[in-house]
C-alpha cells in the first residue's frame, strides 16, 4: 500500500483494514468546525474591544458562519455523494484553513465576518463528508460505534473550544483563535490522503440542482430569519426571510415529490424513526448551545474567570460526554433506541431545571452539577439518533444524509441561541432596570448598561474610574471645604460603582435562571414529542442491535 490510498472502498473485498486510523482524521476535521463557534464565545470580548464592534457586529460575526454553513450543507453533501466525499473533505478542509488565516490579519467588522462566511462554505463541505466517508468506509455491525465516537467528539468540542480559546488568549490576540484552526485542518488534509480511503456513490443519477438551489434559499432564509427577528427586531428584513423561507420550503417540498430523482426524498419524513431523530437532534442542540451561550458569559463576566480558566471549569462537560457515550454503547443494545434516546432527553432537562437555581450568589459549584448531567445526556442521546438518521439513506446518498443530520443539529444551535439569547436578553434588561430604579443613574447609562452584561460592568467600571479621578482632584484641591466636597462626590461615585456592579451580577444570574426555566419547558415539551415519535424496538432494529452485539467481541484493526 503506497502512501496515498487511492483505491476507493467500494472496491474493497473486505472491511477496510486501516478505518479505525481513518476515523481519526473524520474528528479531526469534525472537532475543529465545531471548536469554531464555541472558541469564539470566550474570544468575543477581546475581538469586541479591539475591533470596537457593536453587538449587532458582533451578532454578525458569530452568525456569519452560520448562514452559509446550514444554507449550502445538502447541495453541497450531494455533490460530495457524485463525485468525491473525500475531495470535498479535503477541498473544506483548504477553504477552512484559507478563511482561518484571512479573519486573522483583517482588522475591521465586515472583514471578520465575510473570513467567517468562507468559514461557514468550508465546514458545509467538511460536515456532511465526514459522517458520509464514517458510512461508507465502516461496515454496518460497526458503524454504530464510530458513530459514537463521532458524537462524543462533537461534545468535547463543544468544551474544548472555550479552553483552547483560553489557554491562546493567556499570551495571544483573538487572531490567534482564528490561526489554531490551520495546523489542524492541513494534518487533517495529509491524513485524509493517507488514510481515509476515496469514495463516491457507486450509481448516482443527474443531481437535482433546483431543488438543491431551492434548500439553499429556503434554509438560508430560515436561518437568518432565526438571527434577525429575535436580536435586531422583527423588521421588514425579518419578515421577508420568513416569508421567503416559507414559501421556498413549499416549492422545494412540491419540487421534491414530483422530480424522479430528488436531492431529497422529502417522504423520508412520514417515517416516525427518522423524523424522530431529527427532532431529538434539533431540540438537544437548540438546549446545549443557548445554555452554552449564557454559561459561559457567567462565567467570565459574573464569577470573573480568565477565558483559560471559564475553558478548564467547562471540562466536566467533556468528560461526562464519554461517560455518557459508554452508557449509550451498552444500553441502546439492550434497551434499545427509545429508552435511551428519551432518558438522554430527561438528563438534558434535567440539567437546565437544575440551573433555574442560579442566583447572584451562586459560585462555581451550582453549575458543576448541570454541566455533568448535560454532558452524560448528549453521549447519551446523540449517537443513537445519528445513527439511525444515517441508516435510513441508502450508499448513494450517505453525504445527503449526513447533511440532513447536520443541518437539523445546526438549526437546533442557531435556535437555541436566537431564542434562548433573547429571553436572556430582555430578562437581563428588565431585571437590571429594577435592581437601579430610584438611583440617579443616567439614562443613557442604563441604556448602555442594558446592552448585555459586559457593557453593564464597563457601566460600572467607568462610574468606578470617575470616583478615582475625583479622589485624586480633592488630594490637590485649593480648600480643605473643596476638598471634602470633592471627596464625599467620590464616596458616593464608588458606592455607586459597586451598587451598578453588584445590580448587573444580579440581574444577569436571575436572567440565567430564568432562561433556563424556558429551555428546561421547550425541551421537556419536545421530550415527550421525540418519545412519542419514535417507535418501539422492531424486528429489524433487534437483528441490527444483534449484529452490533456479535461485532462487540471482534478485534478492532487499527
């Protein structure tokens, strides 16, 4: 076997010998795209400071990456399935990287977000390729397991982004979380040629382009939709993406069912597992990244952590992911998916519901708890939900269905943080306006301070830093009577500084509280949904289970 692999597996006699290695490249482009999103929330106040961006730029330069990501993901896997899953891996990859090193070296808002943008092409390229080569290249008894490990490598992303973040921001600039993305996704690019072998659709049929281009529009809209109305107002903007986003989901679903080959069987979706599935997947993302969203802003903001150490506290999650993934292995065999999907689902609301606790004198400790819960909850429902979306396409259209998974997931994210962010938000704003009401706070002050937490505690910090100016004034003063004038201004300016401080912790822990109580709601709801979706364990999902149980006690070639 020479050093790069070009015999394609399809053309394998037998299961490739090397999968497990080639698994490892798979997470490898799979954990950087993730780490993406969750890197920047720890990054977001130095590259706000620096680039002096308002927090619709900022918005922006989260979402950027969003838009394009979800919009181009099933166009894009049905490409992959035609003519090479794994040129489109290694063609994201290079589009990834290039785009990394642009947002690094630009210096103004619209430069990080058009470098986020390409960011976003990128990872609609590498997504749906890596679960598409996972499913082509692990014969059937294992995919279950690789799927698995997929997962929980999603879940430690997720935790490891704030702490890689971190550990850069210690000595570097934002740009250096832009850079990290590099080194990762070429070793990524080398290890894709030497171990993961070719592959495409044996028969694949003329692709579908109109109905490609009208997902495009259609999740594009939907998702800008998501952005817009709840951040900047349900403006014509808004309103015009949801219609657009309405009325083109109508003509892709009429287009779909008419067209002999169609990029998407949109009958799929009359099928309770699948439709289930999908469902899980979004609900449990839209809770996992708006209570990411809100955690980690505590974090920082309110306990006062360095990005390092709001990175190394959100571990626990990680490691509870694997916890979480074992259990998952050793149950869903024997209980089978329902009960493990849906106990996953209570474990997630369980873990919001404990976070309605949270006040402005909680520590570290109250969030460890829910940070464990929730990580043992995604290795727990994720994988199987996976799986079972990835089993309902057949070989030719693996890349489609491992992009319908990831666009599900990342509507779920978006979801998350447009909704849970804006209960957050306005609770955090009303919260605050009571916590100052009858002080002689200005108010434009209050307006700024209202803009989100961070801005509440530079409020306080500039209140603080007046009180500082004034005390050194009376220190020089011309009279003893104008030096105690001076001084009790000062008092008063610096219990003022900490009555604002002490008003924005408070009102930001109550706002957290109560965001929680809404997502613990919307995801319970949807526990209950999922449960009665999915059916119960058939005949085909035991002798599946059963090839899986048999496969446990073969020898893994690595």
């Amino acid at each position: 076997m020479g050093l790069v692999i070009n015999q394609p597996v399809e053309k394998m006699g037998a299961p490739y010998r090397r999968r497990w290695w080639a698994l490892l490249v798979l997470c490898l482009s799979l954990l950087i795209i993730v780490m993406a999103n969750t890197a920047l929330t720890v990054a977001a106040p130095d590259m706000t400071k620096d680039l002096g961006l308002s927090s619709s730029d900022l918005q922006w330069v989260i979402d950027g990456y969003t838009v394009p990501y979800a919009a181009l993901m099933l166009l894009l896997g049905a490409i992959g399935d035609k003519y090479s899953r794994r040129g489109a891996l290694v063609l994201g990859l290079l589009v990834f990287a290039g785009a990394s090193v642009a947002g690094s070296l630009v210096d103004s808002s619209t430069g990080v977000i058009a470098s986020r943008a390409v960011m976003g092409v990128g990872a609609a390229l590498i997504m749906p390729a890596t679960l598409s080569l996972l499913a082509s290249t692990f014969p059937r008894a294992e995919r279950a397991k690789a799927i698995l490990l997929w997962t929980a490598t999603a879940g430690i992303a997720i935790a490891a982004g704030p702490l890689v973040a971190g550990a850069l921001l210690e000595n570097h600039g934002w740009a250096s979380t832009f850079l990290i993305n590099v080194p990762i996704a070429l070793l990524a690019v080398v290890g894709a040629f030497v171990l993961v072998p070719p592959s495409k659709a044996a028969h694949h049929d003329r692709i579908d382009y109109v109905g490609g281009l009208l997902s495009v529009v259609s999740v594009g809209a939907l998702v800008y939709m998501i952005i817009q109305g709840p951040h900047f107002g349900w403006d014509i903007k808004a309103i015009g993406a949801a219609v657009v986003a309405g009325l083109g989901f109508l003509v892709f679903v009429l287009w779909e069912l008419r067209h002999p080959r169609p990029v998407l069987d949109v009958r799929r979706f009359a099928h309770r597992m699948f439709s289930g599935s999908l469902l899980a997947v979004a609900l449990f993302f839209l809770a996992v990244f708006g209570a990411f969203y809100y955690l980690t802003q505590h974090l920082q903001f309110v306990l006062g952590y360095t990005p390092l150490e709001t990175g190394i506290r959100m571990l626990p999650l990680a490691g509870a992911v694997f916890v979480g993934s074992a259990l998952t292995g050793f149950l869903t065999p024997r209980l089978g998916m329902k009960v493990t999907v849906t106990a996953g689902m209570v474990a997630g609301t369980v873990a919001l519901a404990l976070l309605t606790r949270v006040d402005s004198g909680s520590g570290y400790g109250d969030f460890l708890a829910p940070l464990i819960i929730l990580g043992v909850a995604i290795g727990l429902a994720l994988s199987p939900c996976t799986d079972a979306i990835m089993g309902a396409f057949p070989e030719a259209e693996l890349g489609v269905g491992g992009a319908v998974n990831d666009t599900s997931l990342e509507l779920g994210g978006s979801l998350g943080i447009a909704i849970l962010g804006s209960v957050l938000a306005k609770s955090y704003s009303s919260h605050l306006a009571d916590a100052t009401a009858g002080t002689k706070l200005p108010a434009s002050a209050l307006a700024t301070a209202q803009d989100s937490v961070g801005a509440g505690y530079a409020v306080a910090q500039g209140i603080g830093e007046q009180a500082k100016q004034l005390g050194a004034q009376a220190m020089h003063a011309g009279s003893p009577q104008q030096a105690a004038q001076l001084k009790a201004q000062a008092e008063q300016l610096a219990a003022g500084a900490q009555q604002m401080s002490h008003a924005v912790g408070s009102a930001f822990s109550d706002a957290v509280a109560r965001t929680s109580l809404i997502g613990a709601v919307i995801l319970g709801v949807g526990t209950v949904l999922v449960a009665v979706l999915l059916p119960r364990r058939d005949k085909g999902e035991a002798q599946q289970e059963q090839t899986s149980d048999d496969a446990e006690h073969e020898p893994l070639s690595v």
